[in-house]
C-alpha cells in the first residue's frame, strides 16, 4: 500500500484525491494544506502553504518522512516556481507536474505562440507586441469589425485577457493594460464558438487523452454575462466536441507539442490542458495550462473508470504505451457554490450546513474548495467554496437535475451565489430535449 501526496487546496485537488483514494494500492492521501473536504477518504491534511516557494524545504521534508511514493501538484503558482525541479535535483522523481521550463507553455504566452506557429497548430491569428507602441500598431492591422482580443505574456490569473468588441474598445485600453500587465502584449484575432477543455497525461514521450470533453463555465452570471472568474461550474462530456474530436486534437495538436518539447530539450511531463474553441473552421488552441482544471476536474474524476493512480504511475515510469483509461457512460455535472461578491471582495468564516444530507444522496459528491474547519463547523474561507456534482448513467439532463437538487440542500450563513445554467449548452444538443 502506498501513500501519495496532493499539493493545493481547492475542489480539483479535492476531485483528484477523492479519485485516488479509490485505488486498492493507496492507504493514504496526504493534502498541504487541503481543506475541510479533503480530510475524508483515507485523506489527513498538513498545514503546509504549498504555493509558497519558501515552503519547498517543507514539503520535500514530508516526503521522506513520511514515505510518500507519488506527488501530485494541482495550482500552476508552486509549478511555474519549480517546485518539481526541486524535488527533483533532491532525488525525488515520483512527482506528476511540469518543470519550471515546461511551464511556459502556460505562463508565457509569446513561447505557445511561437510552438503552434511552428507547428502548424490552428490558433487565433496574432502579433507578439513588446511595447504599447508596437500594440497600437498591431490593433490597427488585424481588428475586423468583430473585434479583437489583447492577451498579457505572463500568468495574470485570468485578469489579463480583453475580449474587444471593436478596434476603439481596444485602443482606449490598450495603455492601461500594458501598465498594469507589462510592455509585452499579444493582439490576437476573436475567434467564436464554443469552448471547451481537453485533458491529455504526458509522460514526456506520449499524449494519453482523458477522451472525454469538459465545458467550463467562466463568466460569473448566467448566459456567460459578468466578469470572468476561476469557473462557476463544469460538466462532462461535452457534446461539442465527441471521442473522435478529442483524438483527433490530442494527436495532432498536444502530441506534437510534446515531441516538439521534447526534441528540444524540455520534456513535457505531467497534465497537458487544451484550452479549446470551435469555430466554423474547426477547433484551435486559445490557450494551454500545464495542470488539471478547476473546476473541470470535478465531472471528469466523477466519470473516470480506470484506477488513476495506475495510469499517473506509468506516466511517471515514461510507459503510457500501454495504457488506457475507461469512462462510465452517462454525464457529470459540477456547479460551483461562490461566496456572494465573488470574484470580488466576499466575506469568509461563514457557517455551512446541510453538506452531510447533501452527500447522502446518490450519485453526488460535494467536492470543497475554499472552507475549513473549526470546531464542529465547517466555515467558508474562500472564494469558490465547494463544487456540488453529480452523476447520472443517463446523461446530462438527469445529471444538471441532480445537482441542482444537491444545492437546494446547502445552506450557508447570509446566503451564497450560483449560476443556474450550467450544462444548458448540453441541452440543445439533446434529441430528447
Ligand atoms: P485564455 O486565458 O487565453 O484562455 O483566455 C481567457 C478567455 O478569454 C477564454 O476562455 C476566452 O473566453 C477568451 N479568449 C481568449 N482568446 C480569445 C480569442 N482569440 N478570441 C475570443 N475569445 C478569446
Ligand atoms: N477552469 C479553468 C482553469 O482551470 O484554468
């Protein structure tokens, strides 16, 4: 029996102990720091911030102690600070993530620009601007009257990208963005479809894709109005893009990115993120994240078959070959309970109740992002506080049922927000509906 350890403390590391805990091979899964969700299921927390470079010593300090065999590192912050290439250059291979190299597919724009360019990998025609100057420019030659979108270089936590309606819209803020995000711009065409999520394990050499698609929900207010946020729900599978569509982009768009890096000298192991979108000319690349989603992780571990953990150790051992991954049948469902105020200033400490009633029911799991405990009580602590979801063998409209019929049971001190469309994009792809 082994013991793994789940660095982060939101609802996909949730998602992703919960679905390990379920191997025969593992005792135990260790959280820093965890939540008050994730001490069930064979879980035990350890206050340890883990996002925190200074906290790197602390961790590799667990691992031996505790005899950890694998760690799985959810948030991009302690990747991009090369926490895998310090466990590593200590003797500690058995980690999923990354190297701080590899983790500018993510937090450095210009580089996945150039590596699709390269590549031949459809994305939204863009110029690489490096001062305000230059992204005037830029606005001027490719705004259409559709728009037109600025994009920062750097990780901004999702605040650095402005969709524009109009070429206007983007010079009246073109100044202010490269003032608070950097000289360094991408002025991209807008593109227009639906989006979606693909999921591929890396094992350096090899894509295995997750063949299920999962649509996030982004924007805070239902019909995707409002301002962006870390997502307000997710399901699975989503009907814009099938199994063929995500083979087709997880051999032709990540695997060729993986041998690219790898035959330059910077191996891609760990989970590779598509962010897609699918346009009247087929689906491109609007961005790569070098993790699991959040909350995309929530349906896809709910729909997840296989034994994951065997799989994460054959990505490590570089021996994905044979591998492959089973899905149930039928559709997943998360919505997201936020703070209210959220993805501004919300209040924390506040009392949750109902979640024991909420569990009881059949086919759902309440996965926790931002809470803790104290006391008795489990209290908010967060900004998106837990992801109610579902599972039904018969689809997505049984599945949004059923999740919404899990919220109706939460309550929270002063109240909560939710979005009350999620999946309705699944909807109307359904004959039945
Ligand atoms: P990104 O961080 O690149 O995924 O961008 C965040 C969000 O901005 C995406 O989920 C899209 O909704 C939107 N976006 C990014 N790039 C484009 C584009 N070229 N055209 C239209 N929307 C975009
Ligand atoms: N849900 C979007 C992300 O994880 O980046």
């Amino acid at each position: 029996m082994q013991k793994i350890l789940i660095v982060g403390g939101g609802g996909r590391e949730h998602s992703l102990g919960w679905k390990l805990s379920q191997s025969k091979e593992i005792s135990e899964v260790l959280y820093a720091p965890g939540n008050a969700g994730t001490k069930e299921e064979k879980g035990r927390n350890i206050p340890i911030n883990s996002t925190k470079k200074e906290n790197f010593p602390a961790l590799l300090d667990l691992i031996k102690s505790e005899n950890i065999d694998l760690t799985l590192i959810g948030p991009e912050a302690p990747l991009a600070d090369g926490l895998v290439d310090y466990l590593n250059s200590s003797g500690y291979n058995r980690v999923f993530g990354p190297t701080k190299e590899a983790t500018r597919l993510e937090s450095d724009k210009f580089f996945s620009y150039d590596l699709m360019e390269k590549l031949n990998i459809p994305q939204a025609e863009s110029i690489k601007c490096y001062s305000t100057n230059e992204a005037i420019k830029a606005i001027h030659k490719l705004s259409t009257k559709e728009g037109i979108v600025l994009k920062a270089r750097g990780l901004t936590g999702g605040k650095g990208v402005i969709v524009c309606d109009s070429k206007e819209q983007a010079l009246a803020n073109i100044v202010n963005h490269t003032k608070k995000y950097g000289q360094d711009v991408l002025i991209a065409e807008r593109l227009f479809g639906e989006e979606f999520s693909v999921f591929g394990i890396s094992d350096g050499k090899k894509v295995l894709p997750l063949e299920i698609s999962i649509q996030d929900h982004k924007p805070l207010l239902d019909e995707d109005k409002g301002p962006n946020t870390g997502g307000m729900g997710a399901y699975a599978p989503a009907p814009v893009a099938n199994v063929d569509m995500v083979k087709y982009i997880a051999e032709n768009i990540m695997t060729p990115i993986v041998q690219k890096m790898a035959n330059d000298g910077v191996p891609y192991k760990g989970l590779l993120y598509g962010g897609m979108i699918m346009t009247n000319k087929g689906p491109k690349v609007l961005e790569f994240n070098v993790r699991f989603g959040d909350p995309e992780s929530q349906p896809a571990m709910m729909m997840i078959k296989s034994d994951l953990y065997e799989v994460l150790s054959l990505a490590l051992e570089g021996n994905l070959s044979g591998a492959n991954i089973e899905f149930k049948p039928g559709a997943s469902c998360c919505v997201v309970i936020a703070s209210k105020g959220y993805p501004k200033k919300y209040k924390k400490g506040l009392k949750i109740s109902g979640l024991k009633e909420v569990n009881s029911i059949k086919n759902v799991k309440v996965f926790h992002a931002g809470t803790k405990t104290y006391k008795d009580s489990i209290l908010t602590a967060g900004g998106r506080i837990l992801g109610v979801t579902s599972y039904s063998p018969n689809g997505i409209k049984e599945a949004q049922k059923i999740a919404y019929k899990a919220v109706s049971k939460i309550k929270i001190e002063g109240g909560f927000y939710y979005r009350k469309d999620i999946a309705n994009k699944a909807l109307k792809y359904d004959k039945d509906n």
